[in-house]
C-alpha cells in the first residue's frame, strides 16, 4: 500500500507541475489565429524588435567568446591568488536581479555615471543607445558562457595537453588543436545558452538602455510595449520566444548527450 501511495503522490506532483507550466504557455497560442500570428510578425514593430535583438544577441554572444574564452581556460588551468573572487564575479550576474543589473550600468556608464562622465567629455554616449543594449546583454548573459566553458576545459584529462606540448606544439597551438575541439561540444552549449540569455534580455535593458523603438526596443521591450497597444503583436512575439526557447532547450540537451556518449 506505501508503494502504491508513493506513485500516485509522484504521479498527482509530476501532473500538478506539468498543469502549472504547460497551461500557461498553451493559453499564448489560443490568443491568435496562424494568420493573425503571421500578419502581427510582419508588423513593423514585431520586425525592428527582431532584427534589433538578432543582432544585438549575436553581437553580444561574439563579444563573450573572444573575451570569455581564454578567461575561462585561464580560470580552469591556472592557480592564481583571488580566483575566487573572479569566480564569485562571474556568477553574481546570474542571481543579481535585472533591474538592479540595469541600474549598476546606468551608474557606470551613464553621462554623469563613474566611467560615463569621461566618455561624455570626448562626446561618447553609451547609456539609451544600442550600444547599452548589447552592454546590458553581455552583462546578464556572459555567465552562461564563462561557467560552461570553465566545466569543459576542466573535464579534459590535461594529460592531452602535455602530449601535445611533448610533441612540439606551443600553448596556442595545443589550444586551438587539442583542447578546443575536444570541448567543443560543451562550449557550443555555453554558446547557444549564451545567445538565447541575451535575446531574452529584459530588465537591465529597460534601465540601462529604455525601450527606444528602433534603437533600443528589443523583443521582450516589444512585448511588454505592444501589450498596451496591440495584443496581437505582444503575443505573436511571445510565441516566437517560447518556441525559440524551446528549441534551444532540445539543442543543449541533445548536444549534452553526444558529450556524455563522447566520455563514456
């Protein structure tokens, strides 16, 4: 009788949470029609929040890579004093709220902000432009990328380092040709969660960037924005977001899996 008790309270808890996800993300797609969907995308607003948030995420999943990944290898390989600290930095975006994300930004890099103010006196203005937008991007979504990529070096026997390294080849050499590939599936995933955190960017944008159409109005500021004027557009562009969310999800579990096989 306790067995059976178990499974139907697993059964009942598993179903209760499947209700509290799913019927939330099902209702978006009861609110319009495929051709009200297809029409609202096609919306001027639905297309300048799209092509402003591709470019932007791309950008600023670009600007990770070059800077994150030797940090990462550095972090993974290199004892160094105060690397605690750099990996305390490096989560702290992750469970920093947005908004505050945003604000820390604007007191940086706003005109009168502590790094701001010097950028002014040479005309440079970097808070609500689409500069901001891919700073506050970078900001939020670059732990994704710094973690992920830290984990994959580190589960690389370094025994294939030092092979390389007998063989003749140099630490650039040995990194691009050993250890690289060899975490590449695992630095894809940081790479594709990366690009997903940025697009999704909402926050610390609005703070530091605004919801400029055109120039700082990403998808999530569209949502929110055309919420108030144009339902369908709002929705149009969630669903797109889930199922881009979606899809993300499948990618980095399927690309998880090849690397469980890989090491197996």
């Amino acid at each position: 009788m306790s067995r059976i008790a178990t499974q139907i309270l697993t059964g009942g808890l598993i179903l209760l949470f499947l209700i509290f996800v799913s019927v939330p993300l099902v209702s978006l797609f009861t609110r319009v029609s495929v051709g009200d969907l297809l029409y609202a995308l096609t919306s001027e607003a639905a297309i300048n929040a799209l092509t402003l948030s591709a470019i932007t995420a791309v950008l600023s999943t670009i600007i990770v890579i070059v800077f994150g990944t030797p940090l990462a290898y550095v972090n993974a390989r290199i004892p160094y004093k105060g690397r605690n600290v750099v990996d305390t930095l490096t989560d702290l975006p992750i469970i920093l709220p947005p908004t505050v994300a945003g604000l820390a930004l604007l007191m940086a890099f706003g005109a009168n902000g502590l790094l701001g103010q010097y950028f002014s006196i040479f005309g440079i203005k970097i808070a609500f432009t689409t500069t901001a937008v891919v700073l506050a991007q970078i900001f939020v979504a670059s732990p994704f990328y710094l973690r992920q990529a830290r984990s994959s070096f580190e589960a690389i026997d370094v025994e294939y380092e030092y092979a390389s390294r007998t063989l003749g080849a140099g630490p650039l050499k040995t990194l691009f040709k050993v250890t690289m590939p060899l975490a590449l599936g695992s630095l894809l995933s940081g790479i594709i969660m990366t690009f997903a955190r940025a697009l999704g960017e909402f926050g610390a944008t609005m703070m530091f960037a605004g919801n400029l159409p055109g120039k700082t109005q990403t998808m999530p500021l569209a949502i929110y924005s055309e919420l108030q004027s144009d339902l369908s557009v709002s929705v149009a562009l969630a669903i797109l977001l889930v199922i881009f969310s979606f899809g993300i999800i499948l990618i980095v579990k399927y690309l998880g899996a090849r690397e469980k096989k890989k090491y197996a």
